[in-house]
C-alpha cells in the first residue's frame, strides 16, 4: 500500500486545531500547572527504563485530542502498517524503508518483493559476529602478523554519522581498539588522521552504501596509496573490510570478498547504523553490546507499532513537534543531552531530521503551503547551557527543547551526577516557569538594592517563561537503551513525514551540489572554466591564480 496524500491542512481538524491555537497561544504554563495538579501525571508516558514527561508543553487535554485526531485523520495507522510490511513507502526511489527489519527477531517474516528478508539479514549479523570476534581476538592478524590495535571507519553521511554517535555514546562498554572516523573529503581530514596509525596493526572499513561517494572513494584511494607504502596489493585483503549494496564496485577496489558486508536497498543511509554499517560499532564495542543496541531499537520498534497513540512515545513527540512547527511557527527544536557521551546525538539526528524531512513538495507532487521539517541543534548539558540557553530563556525565537538525563551515571560519581541532574531540572523548570516581575523586585529588595537600581535593573531580569520542554529521564545509558532512544527518534521522523505528506526518505536536494561540483572540479583542474554566474567565476579565477 502507498502512502495517502491527504493535505494535512485540508483535514477536518486542521481547522479546529488553527481555531483551538488562537484561543490558547497566549495560555501560560505557570497557569497550566498550578490550575491542575495532576498535569504531571496526565502527560507522562512510562515505557520499561523510559520515562517521558511532556508536561512542560503548551498543550492540555483538548490540544492532544485534536492532535491525535490529526494521526487519524491521516491515517498514521495504516501508514504504520505498510512501514513495518515493507510497502514501497519511498515511492520516489522505488523501495521499501525497513531498517526495522535489521533489528527485527530472527522468527518474525519480513517481505520484499515477496521474498523474506530475515534470513539474509541474519547471515549478515552472523558475518559481522565472527569478524568482529575475530579482530577483538586478535585471530585476524595484520600482513606482518600482528593483531589490531586501530579500526578506521571510511564514510560519510549515514555511513559515518550513526557508527561515530554510537561509538562515542558506548565508549564506556568499548574493548581496546583504538577507533578513527574519516570523513570530510578534506584531505587535512584523513592526513591527521594516517599520521597517528601504523599500517601494520590497522584495520580499514570502508563504508558506503552506494560506493560512488565522493568523498568516500577520494578517502579510501588516499589510504590504500599510504598502505601501499609499506605493503604490498596482496596485503589488501588482511586490511580493508567494506560494507555496501554495490558489490561490483568493492571488487573494483581490491577488497577480498570475505570482508565484504552486504546491505539492501531498502535501508536507508541515514537509518543504516542497524546494519553492517555498524560493524565498526561491533568493532568498538564487541557484536554482544551491537545486538543489544538493536534489541533496544526493536523493543521501541514494538512499543510504536502496537501502542495506542495517546500512549505513544514517537507518536506523541512527532504530535507536539507538527503543534509548534505548524500553528506556533517555531522553526528549530533543541535536543540536549545531559551527558557528555551523546556529544554527536544532535549532530546525529541533524541528518536524520534533516535529510528526510527538509521537503517542500507533497507526496502529489505539489508544493506545500505549510512548514515541514523543523531545524535541529544542539550540545550536551551542561555546556549548553554556557554557551547559547541565554537565547532559549530571554530570546525571542520560540525553541521547543528534548532533554535527555540518566537516573544513574555510568562511573558512579554521585557528587557529579547530582549537580548533572540538577542542572537538567533546573532549566526545565526555569524555562517553563521563568522569572516575574513582582519576583525580580522582591529578590533585589532583599539584597538591599536601592528602588532606582531596581526600577532599571528588573525589565532585564524578568524571564517571560512559558518555553517548551521534554523531559525523557532514562535509567541508565546502556547499549539497549540507546537503541530503543534512536530508534524512538527514527519513528518520530516517520510520523512528522507522513502528517506533513512528504516522502521522508529519499534526499533529491543534495544531488545539484554533487552535480555542479563535478562540473567545478573540471573547471579547477583544466584551463578552461565553464560558464558561471559572474561571483563564482571571479572566485573560481581567483582560486586558480
Ligand atoms: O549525500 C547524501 C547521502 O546520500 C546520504 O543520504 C548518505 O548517508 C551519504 O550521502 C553517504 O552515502 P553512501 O553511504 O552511499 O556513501
């Protein structure tokens, strides 16, 4: 089944929501909270360690109706359904969207084209155990006989953001493998990089789903030239691994087919990590804590295909995201994590968010005439808050905010995690509440500041208030919860998509830069320059002399 095209606008409730704003814009959530004691615990879901509070949002119990009935009306649930069957959903490309299917169990039957998927996925998994086993090992050894001690990952996008945000975020359950991302076709990027490696102990993974990115192939020719340095062809084989649908160009690389990973088009770059995209991830962290990443993301998996909406978590996050983008008019959301180890979890969904649903044509084919995809940022708390919440708190940009916390830190330093966990309330509280008046004048009368000091310093002091926050508490950052949260935000993203009627996961809008890069290569390797705009050819001229 195709996904619908219904206009969201153009559905009974879009009117009753635009009417429902009006009368609520101005509604504060002070007045929200001390008018019903029990907001907290009407708008809190629990989900196994998950615990997810959205009652610091400008919403009551008629805005979730109305947006519930908006999922109706667009008929999320069968969208859910033909998501799960593997329905070619991303109807622009052809193909189904089944990273669900990378983290599904072994006995469950996922078709494409009529064939079931989990056998091959599964033999993949298998592939990925005993390789992986084996570099942790050391039976897999070097062409000089040594075993490893460096993984770098070779790829970029989805093929480097989903493996360096989990490597990163699992760095406490990591083993001794030193791990190296390269990304940037910059080659200061992979220069930095070779120099700190010895080429004996050295393990290259080259990953890229389509294996004709540019940036990918500049890197990985770059490193074999280095490699040959000291090797000799054959030594290939000992050290490069490659994970792609496109088996023909691998084999054009050199790579020995016994280091060669499959994956399918029907998983998508950006919700790749699940597949052997991960492999340096199993490489970090052993295929044990891999599995039960995706144990995590199909726990979650479940949870969004069996729950009623009101008690869905990606289904209730995506809801009051379309609220503020769509009828708020706010055009960012923040995530921000109170923990240093998801330091590329904004980075991470950035293209996740990014890329599918920065779209401004419909599944018609028309161009919309609402918003879709909000702008998505943000750094780990506390740092955070040192550097850009002065702009959430007083600023006048509205900036619905996820802040992710942990009941338990990993180490175990209560002095630490105490004043982590304090500050995580802290702005939650502070952004809904903020400051008023009458308490600004009553905190300087109390520190002796003389009325005219006062009357010029309150107007300054005063925090409007009123900011929307999410609070998702976790009980402990583990493999497993990690992977239910990604995959939490992988079913929002679907949710927002089909709502807003776009296609969510093909990415047309990165190829005319692609394009006229090749095109601008040419003109700074030749003589000649092809025609240009007058400022590019200037700094084109400018560039060669
Ligand atoms: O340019 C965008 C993109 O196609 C992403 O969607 C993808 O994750 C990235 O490039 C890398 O692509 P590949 O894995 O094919 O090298």
């Amino acid at each position: 089944m195709a996904l619908n095209k219904t206009n969201p606008t153009k559905t009974e409730v879009w009117k009753k929501l635009t009417t429902h704003y009006k009368e609520t814009k101005d509604a504060h959530l002070r007045d929200l909270f001390s008018s019903d004691t029990n907001r907290a615990e009407k708008f809190t879901l629990q989900w196994k360690d998950f615990l997810f509070d959205y009652s610091k949002n400008r919403i009551s119990t008629e805005t979730m109706q109305l947006l519930l009935q908006l999922a109706e009306e667009v008929n999320l649930k069968g969208a859910i359904k033909a998501y799960y069957d593997g329905d070619i959903i991303n109807e622009t490309e052809g193909r189904a969207v089944l990273h669900t299917a990378l983290r599904a169990k072994k006995t469950d039957k996922i078709l494409v084209d009529g064939v079931n998927v989990m056998p091959e996925v599964y033999e993949v998994k298998q592939h990925i155990k005993e390789f992986t086993d084996k570099v942790i090992h050391g039976e897999l050894k070097g062409y000089t006989g040594k075993t490893f001690t460096d993984v770098v990952n070779i790829g970029i996008g989805g093929s480097d953001l989903g493996p360096a945000m989990v490597t990163e975020a699992l760095k406490f359950y990591k083993n001794h493998l030193s791990i190296h991302f390269v990304s940037n076709v910059d080659g200061d990027h992979v220069h930095e990089v070779l120099k700190t490696l010895d080429p004996e102990t050295t393990l290259f993974v080259v990953v890229s789903k389509t294996f004709t990115t540019q940036e990918t192939l500049s890197n990985a020719t770059t490193i074999k030239k280095w490699f040959l340095k000291y090797a000799t062809q054959d030594d290939i084989a000992k050290h490069f691994a490659a994970v792609s649908t496109n088996s023909e160009k691998i084999a054009e690389f050199g790579i020995d087919a016994a280091n060669v990973f499959p994956m399918w088009d029907w998983v998508g770059g950006r919700f790749s990590l699940w597949s052997a995209v991960g492999l340096t991830i199993a490489l970090a962290v052993g295929y044990d804590n891999f599995d039960a990443l995706l144990k995590g993301a199909n726990e979650a998996d479940v949870h969004f295909k069996e729950t009623e909406f009101s008690d869905n978590i990606p289904v209730v996050m995506a809801l009051l995201s379309v609220w503020y983008n769509n009828f708020h008019g706010a055009e960012t959301e923040a995530i921000i994590p109170y923990a240093q180890y998801l330091s590329r979890f904004s980075a991470y969904l950035q293209q996740g968010i990014m890329e599918s649903n920065g779209k401004s044509v419909d599944r018609a084919g028309n161009v919309v005439g609402y918003e879709t995809g909000t702008i998505i940022w943000g750094e780990p708390g506390t740092n955070s808050q040192h550097a850009f919440f002065q702009l959430i708190h007083q600023g006048t940009k509205l900036i619905p905010t996820d802040f992710i916390g942990y009941k338990h830190s990993l180490y175990g330093n209560k002095d630490h995690h105490n004043k982590l966990m304090a500050n995580y309330f802290a702005q939650t509280e502070a952004l809904m509440n903020g400051k008023t008046k009458v308490e600004v004048i009553s905190e300087l009368e109390a520190k002796n500041v003389a009325k005219k000091e006062i009357d010029k310093l309150a107007p300054f002091k005063v925090f409007a208030g009123n900011k929307p926050t999410n609070t998702i508490l976790i009980d402990k950052l583990t493999p497993r919860s990690l992977g239910s949260l990604i995959a939490f935000y992988e079913h929002k993203i679907f949710v927002q998509g089909v709502i807003w009627n776009i296609f969510s996961y093909d990415q047309w809008g990165v190829e005319l830069g692609k394009q006229l890069a090749g095109t601008i290569l040419n003109d700074i390797e030749n003589t000649e320059i092809s025609k240009h705009d007058s400022s590019t050819l200037r700094l084109l001229q400018y560039f060669k002399k």
